[in-house]
C-alpha cells in the first residue's frame, strides 16, 4: 500500500511537473511588442492603435501582445521614433512632419496644400495599394523600419489663444508653433508669422504661458489634448496634411515567424480602415466642442484660401532639390 501511495504520489508530481513544463513553454511562445505613441486618449490615431492591439491578440489567439504606451508616455514620437530605429523599442508612432527627421523625403506631405480633402480616397488608395506607398515602403526599409499603418492624422488649422484670426493677413506677426519640420517653419515665416519650434508633449503649457500665440494642428488632437482650454480663434486653413505612421524595426519584424509578420500586417490593414472611417466624425464633433468652448471658428472663403495657396507656393520652389522629384508627382497624381 505503501509503495502505491509512492508510486501515485510520484506519478501526480511528473503531471505537476510536465504541466508547469508546458505552461513555460507556452508562455516563452508568447510575443510582447511595445508600441508607443505621443496622442491623446480618444484621439482618432489613438483609436486606431487600441483597434490593433486587438486584432493582433484576437487573430494570433493572445500568441501576441501589444503593450501601448501613449500620450508621450515614453517621450516625443522623435525620441520614440529613434528608439523603435535603434532596436530598443518595436514599434513607435510619429508624424509625418516629424519623420523628416530621419528622411527628408517625409517632407513632401509638409509642402502647403499639395493635398486637400476632397482627394483623400485616392490618396488612401495610392498608400495602400499603388507606387505612392511602395516608394514610402522602401524609403522606410532604408532607415531601419517597417511601416505598419499609415495612420490618418488630418489636416491642420490655425488657432490662436488671443488675437482673432479671420484671413491671411490676420497671422502675420502670430508667435506660432510648429514641429521641427524644415518646411512648416518656412510655410509659417511665408504666412509673416515668427515659427518657434515646440515638442508636442511643451505645447500646451507654451501657449498657456504666452510663450507662442498659436498653433496648427487639428481640430480633433487640439480637443482630445485639452488645448481647447486656452485657445480663443481658430481658421478652417486646412493648409497641411499629415498623417501619423506607426513604424516597426525592421530587424525585429523580419525576425518574427512569417504567420506572426501575416498578423501584424493583416491586422495594420484593418486597423488603419476602421481608424480613417472615424476620423471625420471625430473631427465634427470637435469642431462642435470648439464652439461650445466658446472658440470663434473662421470659415476661410474661396478667395481667402487661395491667398493662403499663393502665399505658401514659394516653399515648394525652395524644397524641389531636397524632394525627390518623383515623390511629389506620385503625392500629386492622386490630386487629379
């Protein structure tokens, strides 16, 4: 009887012992990837990554995990942005502006009004499917990175926190913010307004403290971020687009099993379709928590806008050596 006892007592310990095997073996299956970004909660890039961290869990059946670090929780998106390029972070998000920081070419959707809303499907469609996202493919390859989602950011306006602003004439002399993006300090010294680069994360309490007058940025990240707070005016210009890229290290994602590398790109896709099909509703109802906040928002008219192309078209002519001529047909042809 005794030896039985032994003998099950034994047997009991191997099961115990071959599951906790197992459970280790699973677990050292599982995949974690860091993914940070500077947005605020709710904002529509911010959605757009929550929606793909849960892709990936729901298609890799929680094989693989993404950690989400947001509103500059781990920094800038250039300082994240570097350490994504380094390797000692998966994944991070910058704007498009800010990449210029690791490739000038980023810049070709800095120059004013080479795109405008009523194009955005073929420019979606370009990115996805045609030249124009293959050409950016490569050039990220270049740098060290994957693209994972070419996020929809939006187009920026001006607001200010105390001069109203109706017209072009109205922003010269405004002490504006811009990122460290060569051509949107040259869009701004071209507008007579004095550029003072910002980081994201110092923007607020820049115009809080009157350090800048203003600001161009969208109507839905101003909101979410809580700018809303010390901005008075604001102008529908609409005079830059940008968008906000989710990059990878490439190394790390090539080291990745090819159904995991599958996922994640699967899941970018979907991801970055449910992301643009809010992004106009999102930016409505901003625009409503403006007025309520009491922000005087200027519908620009036809003539004041083509002030804005007139006076901002002398940028292209200074940036056509530094951008691929090449980069900037394939941004324009999905204008036509």
């Amino acid at each position: 009887m005794r030896n039985f006892l032994k003998a099950g007592a034994i047997t009991a310990l191997a099961c115990l012992v071959t599951l906790a095997a197992g459970s280790y073996a699973e677990a050292a299956k599982r995949i974690t990837l860091r993914l940070a970004h500077p947005m605020a909660p709710g904002n529509n890039v911010t959605l757009g990554y929550e929606k793909f961290k849960e892709l990936v869990h729901e298609k890799s059946d929680g094989r693989v995990r993404i950690q989400i670090f947001g509103n500059t929780m781990l920094g800038s998106d250039r300082v994240t942005m570097e350490a994504a390029q380094r390797g000692t972070l998966e994944m991070a998000s910058s704007s498009s502006p800010n990449m210029a920081n690791f490739a000038k070419e980023w810049m070709v959707f800095d120059l004013p009004y080479i795109t405008t809303p009523e194009h955005q499907e073929k420019l979606y469609k370009a990115l996805d499917e045609g030249e124009l996202g293959k050409r950016l493919d490569a050039m990220a390859a270049s740098i060290g990175l994957k693209p994972i989602m070419y996020s929809e950011y939006g187009y920026r306006n001006f607001v200010t926190t105390k001069k109203p602003i109706a017209s072009a004439a109205d922003l010269q002399n405004l002490k504006v913010r811009t990122t460290d993006s060569p051509i949107e300090v040259a869009v701004a010294a071209a507008l007579n307004m004095a550029p003072t680069p910002i980081s994201w994360g110092e923007t607020y309490t820049a115009l809080q403290q009157g350090t800048v007058d203003g600001e161009g940025n969208t109507f839905s990240l101003l909101n979410d971020a809580k700018h809303t707070e010390v901005l008075k005016y604001a102008i529908d210009s609409a005079h830059n687009y940008s968008m906000h890229l989710l990059m990878m290290n490439k190394a790390r994602f090539d080291s990745l099993p090819a159904d995991v590398q599958h996922i994640l790109v699967e899941s970018g896709k979907e991801a970055l379709a449910y992301q643009r099909a809010i992004t106009n509703d999102l930016e409505k109802k901003a625009e409503e928590a403006f007025i309520a906040q009491g922000i005087t928002i200027t519908k620009l008219s036809d003539e004041e806008r083509a002030k804005l192309v007139k006076l901002t078209r002398p940028v292209w002519d200074k940036y056509r050596d530094v951008i691929p001529a090449d980069l900037i047909q394939l941004v324009q042809e999905t204008q036509q």
